[in-house]
C-alpha cells in the first residue's frame, strides 16, 4: 500500500507541473506583437510591446523555477530525503513535537534558501529591468529575516498546539486544530493590517485634503463609516499600485498605496475605493470569511481521518508514525482537491468583483473606475489578453477587458 501511495504522489506532482506548462504554453499562443484592436486606447504600440516581452520574460523564468521544485521534490522522494531529514531532526530532540517543529524548520528554511537567488533574480534583475524595483538589498535582507522571525513564532507556535492536540486526543484533534486555526483566521482578518504589516511598511493615516473630502463624501453618500483610511508606501518596494480593504466591524480600514495616489487622479482613487466598498457592501469578504472556515474545517478533518496511517510515512520511507511526515505525505495527496476547491473560488471571486464593479458604477461613476484600470493595468504591464483556459484555472479576477464590457452595459447614474 506504501507504494501505491509514493507513486500516486509521483503521480500528482509529475501531473501538476505538466499542467502548468500546458496553461502556460496556451497563455504563450496569445502573444502578438501587433496591437489587438481591443486595446486601442489602453496600449500604445510601445508600451504593448514592453508588456509583452515582459510576460514572456517571466514565462520563462517560470519555467526555470518549477522546473526546479520539480527535481527538488522528486529527489527528495526518491532518495529518502523526507526521512534523512526526520532522522536529522531526532539527532537533536526526543520530545515528538520538537522533532516536528525541527523538521518543518530544517525543510522551511532550506527549502527557502535554494530559493533566494531565484526571488535575488527576479527582484533585481528583472523587475529592475522594466522599471518596477524600489527594493534595496537592505529592505531585502530586513524581509527575509522578519519573514524567519515570524514563520518561527507565528507558524512554529500553531504547529505546536495543532500537534498537541493530536497526541492530546487523535479522535478529535482535528475539530480543535480547526477551532484555534478559525480563531487565529478571524483575528488576523480583525489586525492583520495594524500588526504585521507595520513591521514591513509605514502606514500613515490619509492627509486632510482634497481626496480625503472626496472619499468621506462617497462614503457619506453610500452609508459606509469609514474613519481608517491609510496610505502605505508601497513604493518602498515597487512601482506597482495598490489598494485594499481589511478588518471588520469598527477595525475595517482602506489602505491606498501611494504609488496608487500618485498615478490615479481623485476621482479614479474614489471610484477604486467605491469598489472596495462594494465588497463590504455585498458582504463578499464575510462570505470569503466564513468559506475560508468551511474549507479549513473539510481539509481538518480529512486529515484526521489519515494522518495516523502508517502507510503515509512509509511512503516517504519513514517506518515509524509521525504527525509531521503523515501530514508532508497528505499535503501531496490533497493536491487535486486543493485544484477543484481553487477553481470554484476562483469563479466565485471573478462573479464578486464584478458585482464590486456594478456597485460602483451604480454609486459612483464607472468611466473613473474604467479609466483607472486601465492606468493601473498599463502600469503594471499586465497581460490583457490571457488565454480563456489559463483565466479560468488562475485568475481570481477578470480580464480587463471583461470588467470593461461588463460596466459598459450598466446604465449610467
């Protein structure tokens, strides 16, 4: 049964990676280095061919990449690796939750790494190549540190009460790893923004002015309380803009980057906003919320249901049971559902942001959102004509083109 199960892992992963390269290769097929008549008005000739050359610039480096984590976890399967890193771990502690907090450290942090020069790569050599990297090697070097820092506190310190819970009671280990992992959702829902990411950006409170009256009179109009508005500097890293809504309740906030503010005019920033508000509105980011909780309670108890099988270390040449290779061995395996339940969030959330879209184009002005986009999707060199099939497995939000369409058919207020 053990061998059934290594090459059914073999199986899917082997699957996985030739799905992607089909995906990318359909997305390929849509390159032209003429402009599409659809984008006349949005793209001028040059910058259409500089976002094209990007796009396959990261084709390629993607492929590189999973390439890479291809062969990585292929010979980690095939020799033994899973289980050289187990008996590493147990040269060092007896206790069986330290052994696995050891072991998820040794493979985080290696496997982290052998990724760095691909992450140095893209950052500085390609971003800067097309004028997005504002990230020195200091930032850098600060991220990559405060990123261990916090996978060992915050992931280290989950992983442990989870494990507990399992040699605590294996029967219902999983009912309540669910309930401090919803406990844990929600509240980094409530402070994400006024905890972590103050230990990777500033964020200071909107400036009185011309766009702050303007957002307090959308907000007034639509019944929105809004009293945290905040700007990010997003240009710290990059030139890419931004924005996005977080928090519930009395915690809700807008952040704006300001290389947002900087490339929109006020009324595209309001009409921005005006979208995010539709989420709030349309109750999609409880809805994400509470499918969010649903998906992790399924996945919880799958997992109770297999992690005490024998068969799933021995797959991994692990004779003995343990919690951390039984869950390394279900993670593989959990794969396509992981795919079927991404595609259905992914339809879920391209149906939201078109609602987000309708919302405000009804109580605002959908030729301020529309233009925005298209200034926001020029300047991020996006890809405006991705083939239907890769659109359909990868993006959570519709083409530009589609929302266009979509706001053209509504009818002005």
């Amino acid at each position: 049964m053990a061998t059934t199960i290594f090459f059914i892992i073999i199986g899917i992963i082997i699957f996985d990676f030739i799905l992607e390269r089909f995906l990318d290769y359909l997305n390929s097929t849509k390159w032209s280095e003429k402009l599409p008549t659809e984008l006349e008005g949005i793209y001028d000739e040059e910058k259409y061919k500089k976002s094209q050359n990007y796009e396959r610039v990261n084709h390629r480096f993607s492929y590189i990449t999973s390439t890479f984590s291809l062969l990585l976890i292929l010979v980690m399967l095939f020799f033994d690796g899973f289980a050289f890193v187990d008996k590493l771990a147990r040269n060092y502690a007896e206790n069986e939750i330290l052994v696995s907090l050891l072991f998820f450290g040794i493979i985080m942090f290696a496997s982290d790494l052998l990724n760095t020069p691909f992450t140095i790569y893209d950052t500085f050599v390609i971003e800067e190549k097309f004028g997005f990297n504002k990230t020195t090697v200091n930032t850098f070097i600060l991220d990559k540190l405060k990123g261990w820092l916090l996978a060992i506190i915050i992931g280290g310190g989950l992983m442990w009460v989870i494990i507990w819970f399992y040699q605590f009671t294996p029967e219902y280990f999983w009912l309540l790893a669910w309930g401090v992992v919803s406990m844990f959702m929600i509240f980094m829902t409530m402070f994400y923004s006024s905890i972590l990411v103050p230990l990777f950006n500033k964020q200071t409170p909107l400036e009185e002015g011309e766009l702050k009256n303007a957002i307090s009179e959308f907000s007034s109009k639509v019944g929105f309380k809004l009293k945290n508005i905040f700007v990010i500097d997003g240009s710290k890293r990059s030139t890419k803009a931004n924005a996005y809504f977080t928090g519930l309740g009395a915690k809700k906030r807008i952040v704006l980057y300001d290389t947002l503010i900087k490339d929109l005019t006020t009324e595209e920033i309001v009409a921005v906003l005006a979208h995010e508000v539709g989420h709030y509105k349309k109750k999609h980011t409880l809805m994400n919320i509470l499918l969010a909780l649903v998906q992790t309670g399924i996945t919880f108890y799958i997992l109770g249901l297999l992690i005490g099988n024998a068969d799933l270390s021995k797959a991994l040449g692990v004779e003995h049971v343990s919690f951390h290779i039984g869950l390394i061995a279900f993670g593989m395996l959990y794969s396509p559902i992981s795919l079927i339940v991404g595609l259905f969030m992914n339809m879920l959330s391209r149906a939201n942001e078109y609602q987000a879209d309708a919302y405000a184009g009804n109580f605002y002005k959908k030729e301020f959102l529309i233009s925005g986009l298209k200034k926001l999707s020029v300047n991020n060199l996006s890809n405006l004509t991705p083939h239907p099939v890769y659109v359909f497995f990868h993006y959570s939000h519709p083409t530009l083109l589609q929302r266009i369409v979509a706001m053209n058919k509504l009818k002005s207020k």
